[in-house]
C-alpha cells in the first residue's frame, strides 16, 4: 500500500502549492512563482530551526511555538516580497509574466546557491522534528490546506473574488467599471506567495533538509500542471489535482520501467480529455457540492 | 584588447546554440501563440539521431545496448538526416499534444502542459532505449581540421566557428524562406491573422505541421551540434537548453526571427562578460537580465505588439 | 454539514493510514530469502549514477549469499533524484519489511531519506553519499564511498612527484554539486599546504557544457597544473575545452570522474590525466578480480566503474554480516525491528574483503578503506577507449 501518511503529506503539499497557483490565475495572472516563495518559506524553516539553538527548546521535540515563529516569519518575508516586486512585474501580461516569475525563481535559486548561509549546494540538513512521525505531519498539513480551501471558498463570494474573476473574464472592462485592477492583482500574488511560503515551511521539517533544488523551473511546471490538470475555475481543481498528480508517480510504482512514460502519458491526455479540468462548476452543481460558487445563490454579504 | 576579443568570441558562439534553440520556439510561437515545451525532447532527439547515423554505437545499458547502425555517414549528411528525423518527432508531437486542442479552440496554456507531457514521455522512453550515459560526437567528425585556431589573438575552438557559421546559415536560410518562398509567406500569413489566411485559402492546419516540422528540425540540428562541440549528456540534456531558450525568446520577443537572434547572441554575450570570480552567478545574470528588459519592454526587444494569445 | 465532510476526510485519511509502526514487531520474513532494500536514482538527472549502481548490486545478487546459503532478496525502487521520490522510496521499502536500506543514489536525498530509517531503526548504507555529515545523522547510518578528504591530497602529491616543476596551479569545481563543493575544499586545502595556492578558483555548473569562459579566464593566469572537481559529463568536456584551447600543463581530476564514462566525453584528450580513486579496476585481490570478471562477462568486457564497485560492496557488506549474525543468532527468531538493530551493530563490527579492498567501519558508520588508488588515464589509439594505469 504506497498511500501511507507520508505521501500523503507530499499530496497535501501539492494541494498547496497548486492552489497557491491556481490564486492569481483566478486573477487572470500567469504567475509561476511559486517555487519561488516555497523556497523562501523552506529556507527560512530551515535557517530558523537549525542556526538558533535557542528556538529548539529543551525536549526531543522542536516546539510548536518556534513553528509558528517560522510560519509567520516565512509569510512576512514572501509578502514583503511579492509586495515589492507584484507593482512592476503585474504590469506584464500573459506568458510574458509567466517567464518574468520562472526568471525570478531562477534568480533566487542561483542566489541561494551563492550565498554562504544557504549551506550551497549541499543545502541545510538535520532539521528539527516538530512531531513523533508522519501523522502529525498530516494533520498540520490538512488544518493548513482546510483553512486555506476555507478562505478560498468564501473569496469566492466577496467582492474581491468577484473582482478577481471579472478581471480574468475581462482586465480592460474590469478597469472601466472602475476596479481597482492593479490592487486586486497584487492582492492575489499576496495570497499566492503567502500559501506557497506557509508550504515551503512545512515541507523543510518534512523533508528533514532543504537546498536549491528544492524551488526550481521544473517545480514551477509542474505546479501549473496542477492547477490545468484539477481545473482552475474553482479553487477544489487545484487541489485535487495537486493531490492526484503528487500521488500518481507513486502510485505507478508497480508499472515499473515504464513508470514516468505512463505519467507523462497522462499528463499528455489530461487536458485534452478534459479541458476544463477534472474538476468544473458545472461537475460541482450537478454533484450539490455545497461550496459552489454561482453568485447568484450566495447570500449576500 | 585580446581579452575583450576573447570574451566577445566565447559569447557569440554560445549565444549561436541559444539562438537556434529559440528559433524553434519562436516558429510555433508564432503560429499558434503556444510554447512547445516538447522542443528540449527533440533537441536531444536529434543529438541522439547524428550521433547513430554516423556509426556511433549504443552503451551498455538500455533495450537497445550495444546497437550500432550497419553503415556510417559523414557528419554533414548525418546531421541534416538527423534534422529531418527530429522533424518527424516534432510533426507526431503537434499530432499527439497540439492538434487535438487546436480543434476545439481551446485554452493555449492546455496545450502547454499537454507538450510537456509529451517531452516527459519522449525522454522517459529515449532513457529506456539507450540507458542515461553521455556520448560525444568524435571529434575525427571534423577530420583533418586544426581543434582551435588564433583569430587575432584569441583562441577559439574550430568547432565553435563551424557551430557559429552553420546557424548564421540557419538563419540567412530561414529569413529568406520566410519572406521569399510561397510557404513561408503562407507560414507569415498564418501567423499575423489566421482567420483572413483562411478566407484567402490557405490550409491553416498545413501551415502549422510546416511550423511543428521546420521547427524540430531546426531543433535536430543544433542537438547533433552542441553534440559534436560537447556532448550528448544523456536523454535529459536537452531540458537545461530548454530553459535557458525560453528565456532567450522572451527576451528577443515572442515569435520574432530576429528577436530570436537578437536574444540568444545578447544572453550569450553577458554570460561571458560575468567576471570570472562571479561566474557562479552566471545564470541568474541572463534573468536578471531578462527580468530588466521585461520591466522597460513588456513584449521583448523586438516583440509584435499585436500578439494577444494566452 | 462542512463540518460534517470536514470529519469524515479526516476519519478516511486515518483509516489509510491505519497500517503504523505495528509492522515492525513482526517476524522477520526470511522465506524468499534475506529481504534488503534499495533506492537509486533510475530516473531523473541522476540516472547515470544509478544505472551504474543497478548492475553492481545485479551482480552481488548473484554471487554473495546471505544466510543460510540462501541468496538475498533484493527489492530495487527508483528513488528518483529529488529527495521526495528517495523519501517515498525509502517509506515503501521499510514498510515493506526490509532488514537494512542501499541508497540514496545522491548527498542531497540522503540527507531527506535517512533521518526516517534512523528514527525506524532501519541500518542503511550508502553507496555512493560522499558530502561530510552523511555518517552523523545517526546510529543507523553507515556508508561505503569514501569522502575526498583521503583521496584527493594524494593525487596532488603524486602530481607534484611526478612533475617537480609546477608553479601555478588553476581550481575548478561546479558550485551547483554537493560533491563538488565539498571535494574542491580539500584539494584547495591540499595545494595550499604544498605551498601552491590557487591563482584561480573557477566556478561552473553541473549542467554546463560550455566552459571556454572559465577556461580563457584561467589560462591568461598560465597555470601550469589545473585540478578539477567535477562529474563525468562537465569534467570531461571541461578537459576536452582546456585541451583544445591549448593547455599542455597537468591536469589533476577528483573522484567524480573515476568512470569510463568519461572516455567518450574527452575523448584522446583524456590521455594523460590524473585521477583520485577510491576504487581501482587494476587492483589484485580475489575479491575485485571475481568482481571485474563478472562484470565484463555482463557487459561485454567493459571495466567496472566506481559506483558499480561500491554498490556491490553495500550489498556484500549487508549479506555477509547477516550471515555472521545469523550463525551466532538464526535471524529467524527475531522479530523486525530487533533484527535490524542486531544487523545493524554486527554490520559495524565486521571486515569485509571487497572490491575495494579491504574495509570496515568507525563506530559512527564512517568506512574505513586500507587502499587508496592514483591512477593515469591512458588512451588506446582512436581515442575511444582506455583505461585507469595505477601509478604507485
């Protein structure tokens, strides 16, 4: 059985990462820049953990309370950061802001490489363990990913939702109709760097060590893929396809040699079988999902 | 004085494989306002195809371990059969990935992940076939040429020059194809209205494979280059190229030829004037430099404004 | 009703995850025979290195027997080359019952996977993990490749004996590889306390394959020795780029390139150069000659490379200190988890005869290798082939 708690965490984290794409895309943004920010929240687990002995306390445990001083420091520094680089760089549009974030990323993989107290190629290691094993691991992960699927559910309702979406339906009329566009823009990088730096936390104590490969080109595809995979009309596509496509080269074990042929297969056919994403509005209504988004039947606010 | 020449040299003939690399992209681009993330694949498809054609035998791992072709042909011949098998791979990918979208009209970023699947399967199966080791294209390829020659006091590689002049051929080649020949004016066409292109009848579905296949092509030959300059370092060497071509297009600007020129001889070019003591930094200077130019021209050097795909 | 779901996908997960540590006060299945694991890069950027490892352990499968006589039960699983996939791999194969571990292929995955065979009580020994720090992670953690920091000083000093005139001496290393970064500090430490140190240290990159910047920058300082720190594919390009563009001074390789994989890359200009080993096709024990047999009746008279030799040694390592800890102690009585801790301290407290030589461990897990090699690459004529001449 390959889906113990472990993968399950991994999955968990790709439903965050893919959500964490799939926010400015609700914005009509192409943002690849995740990697970017999950890197950031690792290296700042990871430098917090293991460079201050005092945040380590006194049990084999690594306290909770340190935890959360990482968690809020990591979504401070990615926020300040989207927030300084978000003005000029959403000025871009389409796949031109697509590959300014994938240079981004870059840039901040090779500074990361560079620089001394990165640990260099070799990376950070011996991170402190906030938890006995995988399970606590999961729970944080799910009250994360809960949360943050909460806060999308009821974005989907308010007016800054329902600005980010006539945006990504129409940017200029957005902005005749007197939308502050280049606010909710930022905005929604805000929300995406900020879940990405959250996960990139979590995932540095998971993974026991983190380094530069950790937010790369690669990481920024395949986050995409994600969100085109599971479907980027509603914020439950991107979860679920983070959670599928995390799960799925795992889970293809027993093909063996043929393993990475079979997923790059379904990778190839996902969105031509399903263009919109496995998961759509329209699947949602038929199915009484009752997060549905339709406007028209939410209560005021 | 020496020295700048030097640098100017190293970068040109580095900015030449990125320049043939974005040419590729920039085909498709151009046509149908989609990256072909597929193209790193066919790259090391085509380093793979020279390296047989011209005897080279397979290691030993691998389905295919010890397979050696019964003849062996000399490198120029090798390379353009090599362009045209990288070519077919190229026109299957549009099949596979691309034409099942373009039918319904729909979303260009689908198409992209769809290529990238397609590239992860044709890696994936190349590493089965022929096992992950590195070759070389030997260098007696080149036969009796002197390995570098002293251009006024610079040194520089012979099969640097031959890299460098083979894609300034490309190049001379491809424009006047471009804006000379029935096709590639039909190509042009395509790309600047599809819809009025159809009304003047041409196939637009036929333009598009001619893209897919002129682009793989391009995509062969620079792989049984950088082949024969360094080498075949196993089915996932074309990737790293990949990333760097994007960037080289963007920066020359979305499905422009010259662009793509401009792009690739610019990264090349700042990549060898990075100070030697800094030369870890080399990568992140080609973004840094790309992410400056985005900011003050958000299409590009010589990008088209009139491009409102994706 | 949110809620509702909420609870019951958390009551779901639960129930997957259900199967917990229960497994490892199970007895030890030993009916298929000696049930080892290991993980590999197969896939990815680091598939060349597992590839080589695959046959090693091939062909120990084959000829070492674990105990009773019986062969080993050997469970490969890709471990990728990003330290997820290792992790994965690593979970599968200790909650499919393994005794002890082989892998990661790469530094960076070990330093991910191990942690979670240590807090198993899983042993584990690395084949191929040379960063400094791998053995520390914990008590469970043992290796077999011997770090640079015996290897390298010796080829410097052979270089300096065989050629007394060197004056300026060039460094390169790819600043993106764990193995680079870490072996170029002990050859600059080396060169330095020969009173050589660098007029140049050269950064490149793991995925690079043009070099001619870093090489033009490094000749106008004339160097009359260059020593690299790279893998098989950039090395061997950098050195064909150096060649070509007219250096004739020494040229010192670090461990990384201990592999005919190299051949093809540099070609005729591999001749010549000097290279650090932790193993050597050419030496003349029982052990190695049966090893370099069996590998060139597999692959068609080819010469083991490094990576291949340790993998065998890991998994030789692991059978025969099973087989000594079984007649002392028949395996069979014991339940999962004692049995991995007994391995695990019998492993250490073993000598092995390898490929490699002669080896055992530090208390910590570090190995412990008798011989050191210095080798010259010498070419056939054609350049396709060659191989390592020991120099002694």
């Amino acid at each position: 059985m390959p889906l113990d708690a472990s993968l399950l965490v991994q999955m968990l984290l790709g439903a965050l990462l893919g959500l964490s794409v799939y926010l400015p895309l609700r914005a009509g943004q192409l943002s690849l820049a995740t990697p970017g920010f999950y890197a950031i929240g690792g290296y700042t687990a990871a430098l917090l953990s293991t460079r201050f002995p005092a945040l380590a306390g006194d049990g084999a445990l690594y306290p909770l309370p340190s935890l959360l001083l990482e968690l809020v420091l990591a979504a401070l520094i990615a926020g300040a950061l989207a927030l300084a680089i978000g003005g000029p760089v959403l000025k871009l549009k389409g796949i031109y802001l697509a590959i300014a974030t994938i240079a981004l990323v870059e840039i901040l993989r090779v500074l990361n490489l560079n620089l001394g107290f990165t640990g260099g190629a070799t990376g950070l290691f011996a991170i402190p363990q906030p938890f006995e094993g995988p399970v606590g691991y999961l729970l944080l992960s799910l009250a994360v990913l809960a949360l943050v699927c909460w806060l999308c559910a009821r974005l989907e309702r308010l007016r800054l939702g329902r600005a980010m979406e006539a945006i990504r339906e129409d940017e200029l009329a957005a902005a005749c109709m007197g939308l502050d566009t280049a606010r909710v823009k930022l905005l929604s990088f805000l929300f995406s760097a900020l879940v990405a730096a959250v996960a990139g936390v979590i995932s540095a104590h998971f993974l026991n060590t983190w380094n530069a490969r950790q937010g790369s080109f690669d990481a920024s595809i395949t986050t995409l893929a994600f969100v085109v995979f599971g479907g980027s009309r509603t914020w439950l596509g991107p979860v679920v396809g983070g959670l599928a496509l995390t799960a799925l080269p795992e889970l293809l074990r027993p093909v063996g040699d043929l393993r990475l042929v079979v997923y790059g297969l379904v990778i190839l056919l996902g969105p031509i079988l399903f263009p919109q994403g496995l998961i759509t509005p329209e699947l949602l209504r038929r199915l009484r999902w009752p997060f549905r988004q339709t406007s028209a039947e939410a209560p005021a606010p | 004085m020496d020295h700048l020449l030097q640098l100017l040299v190293n970068g040109l003939s580095s900015g030449a494989v990125y320049a043939l690399f974005a040419l590729g992209y920039t085909l498709v681009f151009s046509v149908l306002g989609v990256i072909n993330f597929a193209h790193g694949a066919v790259f090391t498809l085509g380093a793979y195809f020279t390296y047989l054609l011209i005897g080279g035998a397979v290691g030993a791992n691998g389905l295919l371990a010890g397979l050696q072709l019964p003849f062996t042909l000399p490198f120029p011949l090798a390379l353009l059969l090599a362009g045209v098998g990288a070519a077919a791979v190229s026109l299957l990918v549009e099949a596979a990935a691309f034409r099942p979208l373009r039918r319904r009209g729909a979303d260009p970023l689908l198409a992209l992940i769809s290529s990238l699947g397609a590239g992860v399967i044709l890696v994936n199966l190349l590493q089965l076939l022929v096992g992950a080791e590195s070759y070389a294209i030997p260098t007696s390829a080149l036969g009796t040429l002197p390995a570098a020659v002293s251009l006024g006091g610079a040194q520089v590689r012979t099969v640097q020059l031959l890299l460098m002049a083979i894609a300034a051929l490309v190049v001379v080649v491809l424009t006047l194809w471009l804006e000379r020949s029935r096709g590639g004016k039909a190509l042009q066409a395509v790309a600047e209205d599809p819809t009025t292109a159809r009304l003047l009848g041409i196939n637009s579905d036929r333009m598009v494979q001619l893209a897919f296949g002129v682009s793989g092509f391009l995509a062969g030959v620079a792989g049984g280059l950088v082949g024969l300059s360094v080498s075949i370092a196993g089915p996932y060497f074309g990737i790293g190229y990949g990333l760097k071509g994007l960037g080289v297009l963007v920066l020359g600007g979305l499905g422009s030829v010259p662009g793509a020129v401009l792009g690739g001889l610019i990264v090349g070019l700042a990549e060898a004037l990075v100070p030697a003591d800094y030369s870890g930094f080399k990568d992140a200077v080609a973004y840094a430099f790309l992410f400056a130019v985005l900011l003050l021209r958000p299409r590009g050097l010589l990008g088209r404004p009139t491009i409102t795909k994706v | 009703m949110i809620g509702a779901r909420a609870l019951g996908l958390v009551a779901l997960l639960a129930a997957l995850t259900g199967c917990g540590p229960g497994a490892d006060t199970k007895p030890l299945n030993l009916s298929a025979g000696l049930p080892v694991g290991a993980a590999l890069s197969l896939t990815g950027n680091a598939n060349v290195y597992g590839q080589d490892q695959q046959i090693g352990l091939r062909l120990a499968q084959e000829s070492v027997k674990g105990p009773g006589g019986k062969p080993v039960a050997l469970r490969l699983e890709d471990g990728g080359s990003d330290e997820q996939s290792a992790t994965s791999a690593f979970n599968l194969l200790i909650e499919g019952g393994a005794i002890a571990l082989i892998g990661p292929t790469l530094s960076q995955q070990a330093f991910a996977a191990d942690p979670i065979a240590q807090r198993r009580g899983v042993p584990v020994v690395a084949p191929s993990n040379t960063a400094s720090g791998i053995p520390e992670i914990g008590s469970f953690i043992s290796r077999v490749s011997a770090q640079s920091s015996v290897i390298a000083p010796l080829s410097i000093a052979k270089a300096l004996e065989l050629h007394p005139g060197i004056k300026r001496a060039a460094v390169f290393y790819a600043h993106d590889d764990a193995y680079s970064t870490s072996e170029t500090t002990i050859f600059q430490k080396a060169l330095s306390a020969k009173g050589l140190p660098p007029v140049t240290v050269q950064r490149t990159q793991l995925n690079d394959q043009d070099f001619q910047n870093q090489i033009t920058a490094a000749l106008r300082l004339k160097p009359d020795l260059i020593v690299l720190s790279l893998q098989a594919v950039d090395g061997g390009n950098l050195i064909r780029q150096l060649r070509e563009l007219g250096y004739r001074g020494v040229i010192v390789v670090g461990n990384g390139m201990n592999t005919p994989n190299i051949y093809p890359i540099c070609q005729k200009h591999c001749d010549g150069i000097l290279i650090a080993q932790a193993y050597s096709p050419e030496l003349d024990t029982p052990a190695n000659r049966e090893f370099v047999r069996r590998y060139k009746a597999a692959k068609g008279g080819a010469i083991p490379p490094q990576l291949t030799a340790q993998a065998f040694t890991a998994l030789q390592v692991i059978s025969e200190a099973a087989d000594r800890l079984d007649r002392r102690q028949p395996l069979a009585k014991l339940n999962l988890r004692s049995a991995r801790a007994a391995l695990n301290s019998e492993l250490l407290s073993g000598r092995y005869q390898t490929p490699l030589g002669e080896i055992g461990f530090t208390a910590d897990g570090e190995v412990v290798q008798k011989q050191f090699f210095v080798a010259q690459v010498r070419m056939a004529p054609g350049g396709r082939t060659g191989r390592f001449a020991l120099l002694n």
